[in-house]
C-alpha cells in the first residue's frame, strides 16, 4: 500500500517533533549506554543455558541406558 507524498511528509514531521522530546533523548543515551551490558549478560545468559542443557541431555542420555536394561 503506497502513501501518498503528502502523508509521509505528515509522517515525516511527526517523528521529528517526536525526536525532540526529553523522553526520547533520555531514551536514547539510556539504550546505548545500557546496549552493551544487555549484550553481555544476554551473552552470559545463553552460556549457563546451553551448559545446563548439555547437562540435562547428558543425564537422560545416562539415565535412558540404565532404565532400558
């Protein structure tokens, strides 16, 4: 679905005036001073859980022979 030219310029304007709020601003310096410790906990994170999976899979690897015989 096109706009027309008029509508995105409406768009256009919006988002700027929208980009000069205090909200947005404070927003903006937050995420990116906050960016690189979410991209290391969420780094971390994924470790202990594929380290725990590779343990519950190992244990049912363990326990499946054991219970068959």
């Amino acid at each position: 679905m096109k706009h027309s030219p008029q509508y995105r310029s409406r768009r256009e304007e919006e988002r700027a005036e929208l980009k000069k709020t205090t909200g947005y601003k404070v927003w903006s310096v937050a995420f990116t001073i906050m960016y690189p410790f979410i991209a290391v906990f969420t780094f971390i994170f994924s470790g202990i859980v594929m380290v725990f999976s590779g343990i519950s899979q190992a244990l049912a690897y363990i326990l499946g022979k054991f219970v068959r015989k």
